[in-house]
C-alpha cells in the first residue's frame, strides 16, 4: 500500500479509538477505512510503497524503514518528526504494534506509543519513530541498534527506553559501543541474561548509566572508543565482559 499521512480528520479519529480501546471498547479490529479515504489520509511524498509485512523484531522493521523511506524527499530527521506520517503508519501496522492480548482485547498504553509527541522526553517513545531514530537518525544502523531494538514492535525495551531518553547516551558511538560489549550477547541475539535490570545490583544498566554521567564530568567521552570507556569503569562491570576485552588504565 501507499504511505500515507493523516489528515487532522484522521488523526482526530484515530486518537478517538485508542482512546476508545484504553476505556476497554469492544471495537478491537483497527478502523481500517482511516488508512486510504481521502477524508482521512493523503498520499505522503516519494511515492513509497509499504508491506503489509510481519517484523521479527523493531530491529526488522527499522531495517526496513531504512531502506523504504530512502525516496521520502525531507531529511530523515525531519521524517521522524512527522505525526500525521508515523500515526499513520502506526494504524498500518496495529496488529504488530497493538496485538490482541489472551483475553480478545488490545491494551493500547499511552498515545505517544502510537501518535508521536516529538522531542524530549517523549519522542523516541512512538513504537515505530522510536526504532527509526536509533537506527536511521541517530545512524547506529545493524550494529549498534541492536541491543535498543532486540523487541518485538509493541515492546519498547528498558535498553531503549533508558539510552534513547538521554541524548548523551545515544548520541554517543563511544558509549553505545560500550553498551553493546557490557550487554550484548551476539551469539544469541540477545541481551545477556543476569541481573542488568536490577538497579542495586553492581554492574547493572542503571549503574553504567550513573558511572558515565560521573566520567561525562572529567572525560571527553564524545573522543573515545567502547573499549577506552570501558577501562574507566570499576571491577564490578568485568562480570559482564569476555576477559580479552577488559584492561585496567593502567595498561
């Protein structure tokens, strides 16, 4: 199908049946007649087509989106920001982005999930935009999006939420390498198992997070590899390193 954006029309419509769903509406199939009557959407620029395809993961489809999007004539900065564009988009893909739960019903979460709120803090929260600012705008593409994008599209991650919210971190190749060697398990495409979660436990995300933003104080982070940072960091990190990889300054 055609990309499409949301008329103001449209976009009142559909922001009515999330809201409908939210108050536990029984009208669960998506309003499909939003997505191409003209009252409620127009055709976006760059005549891109759309698949009505099943994603993996939000890594699958930003690696789709990439690739798609690439005729849509503004800056891929200024593709994200665009509500009437990713609300829409969002409706196309509900089933992936708002599935029926085992009780028959479709748990929708907060707006911005579906209709973007562009900027901070809520910008990279939209399911969809989320995924195509790490990988597209942000440019950390199959490698450095993994750990953010691991889901599938109606699960936003912690490792998102808690990187993408703070621009220091995702703007960051640096920290985002560290993040992958610290976290990452690339023999099974997935993050590693233990307690990264856990905020009091030593080595966990919340506490990388805590450290860097004390090392953000005396180092130039922006001018640092992965490996560089991560020898800055204290022994209760090494749990969750392969032994080659971790030096002491020192060294």
């Amino acid at each position: 199908m055609e990309l499409r954006r949301f008329t103001e029309k449209g976009l009142e419509h559909f922001r009515a049946y999330l809201h409908g769903l939210s108050e536990g509406s029984a009208a669960n199939l998506p309003p499909a007649p939003l997505l191409s009557e003209a009252d409620f959407s127009k055709p976006a620029e760059g005549r891109v087509q759309l698949e009505q395809k099943r994603f993996s993961s939000r890594l699958d489809l930003a690696r789709y989106l990439d690739q798609v999007l690439e005729t849509v004539p503004e800056r891929p900065d200024t593709i994200a920001s665009d509500i009437a564009l990713w609300s829409w988009m969002s409706l196309f893909y509900f089933d992936q982005v708002c599935p029926v739960n085992d009780k028959g019903k479709r748990k929708p979460g907060r707006d911005y999930r579906h209709i973007p709120e562009p900027g901070y803090p809520s910008g990279h929260r939209h399911l969809l935009a989320g995924a195509y600012l790490v990988y597209t705008v942000y440019g950390w593409g199959e490698g450095l999006s993994r750990l953010a994008l691991h889901t599938p599209l109606s699960v936003e991650s912690h490792f998102h939420h808690q990187i993408a919210t703070r621009q220091s971190l995702i703007t960051n190749k640096g920290i985002m390498e560290a993040l992958h060697l610290l976290y990452y398990d690339g023999v099974h495409n997935r993050p590693k198992r233990g307690p990264i979660m856990n905020k009091n436990a030593p080595g966990s995300l919340s506490r990388f997070i805590g450290v860097i933003q004390q090392l953000d104080v005396t180092y130039d982070l922006y001018s640092m590899s992965g490996v560089d940072i991560i020898s800055l960091l204290p022994m209760e990190f090494t749990h969750w390193l392969g032994k080659q990889l971790w030096r002491s300054p020192a060294d």
